[in-house]
C-alpha cells in the first residue's frame, strides 16, 4: 500500500492507483474530460490537473501514479486559472453550434465550461472547416465539433476490438477518422457516441429528435442478446426514440448495434395492432371468444404449444400454466430443443449446474480462457467484450478453437481451427495432452485410451504441435474459463461435444473459483428463463420435433405459437410450413407481420419489450427486471395479458393478472427464483464418454447468426437493415477461385431438404470446403436447408 496526502486528507492505497482514483476514494472530485473509468488514460485535456507538493508543475490526476509520501492538492486559485485557460484553448477552435447540436444538453464540455465559469471565448484562430462525414451509416462525425480527447478510440480499440477508427493526420490538421476513411471494420455499436464528450459523433437515427431533457428516462434490458445488458429506454409521445446505457451498470454501458440500435423494430410499419380471426380485424372480447371456442373443439393431446425466449420469465410461466393445467396438453416445447435445453441437460448430470456457473464479469479476472465453438461477436457481443477485458487488460491467456477464423482470433494466442465434425476429436485431444502432463483423472484416462492425440489431431484437422501449444497455455491455470456455444451445441455429435466440453472444464479446475467458470453461450435474451418457467414437454409430452411430426400424421390438430416464426429460422422450415397448412387450429402471438402471422388463422397482437414489464434470465442466472417505457402499440396487449385473458375466457373467470403477481408464484414453484441466492455447482463434478463423430462432408455448409441481426426481430428494425439488408454465401478465397465465383455473383446451394439461391461473400474466415450463410434473412432462408437440431449440414455449390 501506498500512503499520500490530497487535500489535507491522508489516504493509503493500492500501488499503481493514480491520484484521480485516490481522491474517488476521499469524495473529492476532480474534474475530468478526456478521463474514461473503463479504458486506459490519455492525459490528452489536462483539466484534471493537480499540485504536487516539490514538483514544480502541474500533474494530471488520470494518469500519475500515487507514489509514498507525496502531498497533493485539487483545488487552488492557481488550478482555477490553469483550467479556465485550457477551457478557453478549447473553446478557441470549437464551434459554438451549440443550437444545432444533437449533444446539446448533455455536452461534457458544456458542463465543464458552466462548472469551470468559463463564459467567453478568450481566443481565436484562424480555421479550416473540415469536411463531416455523412457517409457513416447509423453515425455521423463532425471533426470541427472534436476535442482530441480520443475516448472514441480507445473505447473502439480496448473494448469492442474493432479497430475501426483511429487518429490520423498531425498538427492542426489532426481528426479522429476511420481506418482509411472508410469504415470497413465498423460494428455499428454506437459506443463511441455514448463516450464522444461532444457532438462530434452523433447517432443519425436520433439527430434532431429533440433535447434529452424532453423524453422520458426508463431503465431496462436489452431484449435481444443473452448478455443481459441493462439499458435506458429514452421516449417521447408513445416511440422510443434512442437506446443508452450508463457506465455504472453490470455491462459497464457497453451495447452492441441491436442494443443500441433494435430498437427500431419497435417502431416497424410491420406492428401487428389489432387482432385478426380468418383474416379479418376483429376486437380483442370476439378473438378470445374465437380463442377460447376453438379450443373446447380440441382434444388436450390434439393440441400443442411453441414458447419463445421472446417473452419474459412472467409470460412464459403463464403460457406454460395455459398449456399444461388449463388445456391439460404436455405438448410444449421451443427453439431451445435445438441446443440450449439438451446442452444444459447435459451440464447438469455432469456438473450440476443450471446455466453457466458464474456471472459473466468472473471472465474478467480469468487467467486462461479457452473459447470454443463460439463466434461471441455474433452469439453474445457482450460476453466478447469481457473476453477482449480479459486477454488485453488482465494478460488472460486465450485459446480459440473454431471453424472459422473469426473476429477473437487476432487477440488469442492460439487458434485452432478444426474441421468441420472435428469437435470432439480436438477436445478430446486436448484433454489427453493434459492428462499427460499429470491432470489426475483415471476415469477419463480409461476413456479416452483407445485413441492417440496423432489420431485425435489427424480427425481434428488441428496438429499436434497446434494442440501442445494451447495446452501449454490451459495447463496450471488458477482460474479457467470455458466458453462454449453454437457449434458445440448444434454439432452433429452435439451431446458427445458438450460432454468433452464438460470433462475438459473438470479437467481444468474451472468451477467453484472466485475467477473464471463454465459459460454455455445462446443467442437469446431469455431462453434459460423460458426453460426454467416450465416451457418445455411436459410428463410423455412431444418435444419440438415429434410436435411437428405428429401434425403431418395429424394427431397434432391446433397449434400455439406466441413470439417466434418457425418459417424463418427452424431447420427445415419448408417441411414446417406444410405441416402447419394441415392444422384445423393456428394461433399466433407476435408484435409483428410475418409469413406465419399471415397463414395464422387467429392472430392476437403481442407487444415489444419497451411495452412490457417482468424479468428476463440470462445463462448466467441473473434475474433483471425490465420497465414499461411506452404503452402498447395500437390495440396490442401485453403477451402475459393475451395469455391471462386466455385462461379467463377458458375457465370462466375474470381474474386480474401482473408480473409481480406471477412472479409470487414462479417464486413458489422454483427455489432459483424464491431469492437472489448464487447458483452453486454440484460437489463431485462426473466425467462422460464422449465418442468422436465421423468426419463431415466434404463441403459442408454452416448457418449461424452474425452481428449486426438478432434472430429474426431486427429485420423489422431499419437501424438493422441500414447495415445488413441481405443474406449471403460466405465461401472461401480458394473455393471461389476453383468454381469460378466471384464476390456478389449468385450461386445456387443445395442440401437434401432444398435449395436456394444467394449472393457470393468471398471471405478470409472460412477453410476450403466450408461455407457459411447467415440464419437471419427470411428471403434468403438458409435455415431451411438444415435437418434435425444440427446447424451444419452437407450441401452442394454452383455458380447459378
């Protein structure tokens, strides 16, 4: 510890704290513009400049260290001057546009200028306007407005790892720009916008929709991601307008582009706004009726149900409660049969836990992380800002294990990239080599004796010295993280992989340590809470594939879905779709028009999750509470209402329903939820076979999501779609070059379920013999080629 003086006040402290902290610690406050908590300093502003007593200038407070003995003072008449006169230097080459600009209102330098009494401008120059840039989409950047205090910067470069702006030119002429000007790495998160001290960067979406002061403030989550991230809703006159995020949450205010920018499908034309029977508009006492009529017609095992990781914990437990007590169906089941629930089945029986066995922040401190069969940028941004935390700030060492050569690759320190099917091949590998070098674990020897790691590594498609060398970094590992997602739990051998996954991660030592942990990774905001709110078969109930095969034998005759599209995003959709023409029965709960909607032959409007309140979980088992922001759209209700009004008109009651009545309840039927207790793991962790799957296909395409959508939500939101309008092929250099495709030309890619036809992305992310296209995009509808739970599947390409 180091022990100082600020201000008269004596203080002992960490070494390495710098005095900006040290005086945090006493309540004395110190100015700051350029100063950012959660990125490294730059002392670029100096208005946190402070004495030191035997230093014969100013220090800045950010970026000095506390050193023993010294004596510190914030605030003298000499301080007062030397920050007035840094404040009119800045004003000297700032535009005064202070009307016109977006950051009127909640302007850093504004406030600093009114706490500083800085009134005039007490300089001038001589200035050359620089050209803004409009060309940014969902941003625009004003160099003339920008401070140089290079926040933007380091929030791009040391948080998100993009690395798509940057400082350019010198001297006068000094900006921060994109990379070449152009923003080709750019992932839209906007958060440079939220750390932007000034005007300089300005959301485009937002521009001129009014001063902050004007709209109302409500705290929530994000409704997109499973990272969890707490937002604030701003709106005005019944919209939301603008997204933000404070530094002081549990995500430290960091949003990716759906968090920051979904909320545009909020707003969407395509809003269902009043309920629909065969087609035509009905009121809301002749739907339910119509609801509730139709059903009595039913047959308990003809009906069954599709629940959505859409809809908050409080909707899922009462439309599990419709289904299973009131209708009297344990027919129910959702998109997480797909992965996640089987995944977590797993986890259970071998490590006994319910989701991920720490908070995510636990990443944070982790000295090695192995990432595997994750493209965190695309699954749960978030979650990789934590990973990037981890490896750049914190030395964690990372090894990333994926197909595709994707966006954490260039912070690992290794990569492995197998082949497609060589999943569990190169987990077991690994854990042999650990093994070797004396992990004690008999069991797992025996299982795994009656392959060599030359085998393991030759079915991998990895090499040996590859496997040694992320070895070398797991080994002696105090505390471990294991991230895993998509292609793990989608594989097709995807419960050998989550099984090596889960013996690897006993291996390691990765549970029960204050740093690091085991963290399954879904797309979705709230499928472990759906799981855990009973919205899954129930007592010889069909899960999601016997569902749809028992429609087309008939045995399933009414169907209800409530916030998710199966001819968007299931495997084999066009199989689904004929299936549900079959149905005497289809009843569908959404916010918006889709192709399921409109083939639906009752339709009740469910609304966005600004227009709600209850909880959401995320995998990690944080339970967080989202506010209504702005009423519902039109004659749309509340989904946990829709579901309510439902079991009234079916049971003859008039009984009112609330979250926080709901939420009584889930309390009393799930101890997980009966208090904020920590999800602990089982004591005696289990090892399990895991067999190596044969080989895949030799060309083998890949559906998974991307960055800039979320399921199929975001295609409603123009935000979204500014970015990312269409789906592609993703295929590689190689590959293109030997079919004679090039970038953007059509090609056509067959699987045994179908076809279809898409636009060429040559790409650097992808081995030969492995394409990818994004899940997404209904007109591209690539999930359709799909079979089963699997999210890989063999196919054929040409050029169209």
């Amino acid at each position: 510890m180091v022990s100082l003086t600020i201000d008269g006040k004596n203080i002992s402290v960490a070494k390495g704290t710098t005095i900006l902290a040290a005086a945090a610690e006493l309540g004395i406050k110190i100015p700051t513009l350029c100063w950012l908590q959660k990125v490294s300093p730059t002392g670029a502003c100096r208005i946190c400049a402070v004495e030191v007593e035997g230093v014969d200038r100013n220090m800045t407070a950010c970026n000095t260290p506390v050193k023993e003995g010294i004596v510190v003072t914030t605030q003298s008449e000499k301080l007062t001057i030397a920050r007035k006169k840094i404040m009119e230097l800045m004003l000297g080459n700032h535009p005064l546009d202070c009307p016109v600009c977006d950051a009127g209102g909640e302007c850093d330098l504004q406030d600093n200028c009114y706490g500083l009494e800085v009134a005039k401008q007490s300089y001038s120059a001589v200035l050359e306007r620089q050209p803004i840039r409009y060309d940014w989409k969902l941003l625009e950047s004003d160099p003339n407005r920008c401070i140089l205090c290079e926040k933007c910067v380091k929030v791009d470069h040391e948080i998100v790892g993009c690395d798509a702006i940057e400082v350019v030119n010198r001297g006068d002429n000094t900006i921060i720009d994109t990379v070449d000007g152009k923003p080709l790495n750019c992932e839209f998160c906007g958060n440079c916008i939220a750390v932007c001290p000034t005007g300089t960067l300005i959301s485009k979406p937002f521009k001129f929709k009014g001063r902050p002061w004007t709209f109302d403030v409500t705290k929530s989550v994000c409704s997109f991601c499973s990272t969890g991230c707490q937002i604030e809703y701003h709106s005005k006159d019944g919209r939301v307008e603008r997204v933000t995020s404070d530094d002081s949450t549990f995500n430290e205010g960091n949003l990716c582009i759906s968090g920051r920018f979904g909320y545009a499908a909020f707003n969407s034309p395509d809003r269902l706004t009043a309920p629909q029977v065969d087609g035509k508009q009905v009121t809301w006492d002749e739907a339910l009726a119509t609801v509730a009529d139709r059903l009595k017609l039913v047959a308990a095992q003809s009906f069954a149900a599709i629940a959505s990781p859409r809809l908050t914990n409080e909707e899922n437990f009462l439309f599990a409660k419709l289904v299973k007590e009131v209708i009297g169906s344990p027919n129910m089941d959702s998109e997480a049969r797909f992965g996640f629930a089987p995944a977590l089945d797993i986890l259970k029986k071998q490590l006994g836990i319910d989701g991920a066995s720490a908070t995510i922040d636990r990443i944070d401190t982790a000295d090695a992380i192995l990432v595997i069969g994750a493209d965190l940028n695309a699954e749960s941004s978030g979650i990789e800002y934590h990973v990037i935390k981890a490896a750049t700030r914190n030395d964690a060492k990372l090894v990333l294990a994926n197909m595709r050569s994707v966006k954490l690759k260039k912070f690992a320190n290794t990569h492995l990239q197998y082949k497609p099917g060589g999943e569990v091949a190169l987990v077991n590998a690994l854990a042999k080599l650990l093994l070797a070098k004396g992990y004690d674990a008999p069991e797992l020897a025996a299982a795994l004796s009656a392959s060599s790691v030359a085998e393991l590594a030759t079915a991998a498609g990895v090499s040996e010295a590859a496997l040694n060398e992320a070895v070398a970094l797991l080994a002696g590992s105090k505390a471990p993280a294991v991230i895993f997602g998509a292609d793990i739990i989608k594989a097709a051998a995807s419960a050998d992989a989550v099984a090596a996954v889960a013996n690897l991660a006993i291996l390691l030592g990765a549970l029960g340590k204050d740093a690091g942990g085991v963290f399954p990774i879904d797309e979705k905001n709230n499928t472990l809470g759906m799981l855990e709110m009973g919205a899954l078969p129930g007592d010889n109930g069909k899960d999601i594939f016997a569902i749809i095969s028992a429609i087309e034998t008939g045995e399933i005759k009414a169907l209800d879905v409530a916030a998710s599209n199966q001819l968007a995003s299931f495997p084999d959709n066009r199989r689904i779709k004929k299936a549900f023409e079959k149905l005497s029965l289809l009843n569908v709960q959404d916010m918006a028009a889709t192709e399921l909607t409109r083939m639906a032959h009752i339709v009740l409007p469910g609304v966005s999750p600004a227009e709600k309140s209850g909880t959401f979980t995320t995998p990690d088992g944080r339970v967080q509470t989202l506010q209504q922001a702005v009423p519902p759209l039109g004659d749309a209700k509340e989904d946990l209402q829709i579901f309510g009004s439902i079991i009234n008109s079916l049971k003859g009651e008039t009984k009112a329903y609330s979250a926080e009545a709901v939420m009584a309840d889930i309390a009393a039927a799930n101890a997980l939820y009966a208090s904020a207790g920590t999800r602990s793991a089982a004591t005696t962790p289990r090892f399990a076979k895991a067999a190596a799957a044969p080989a895949a296909a030799k060309t083998t395409l890949l559906v998974g999501p991307i960055l800039f959508h979320n399921g199929t939500t975001t295609l409603s939101s123009e935000n979204n779609t500014t970015v990312s309008p269409e789906g592609f092929l993703e295929i590689s250099a190689e590959d293109a070059s030997a079919m004679g495709i090039s970038d953007g030309s059509s090609v056509t890619v067959k699987s045994e379920t179908g076809s279809i036809s898409a636009k060429a992305k040559i790409s650097t992310k992808l081995q030969p013999g492995l394409f990818f296209a994004p899940y997404h995009f209904t007109a591209l509808n690539a999930a359709s080629l799909l079979n089963g739970a699997d999210n890989t599947v063999a196919v054929t390409v040409a050029k169209a």
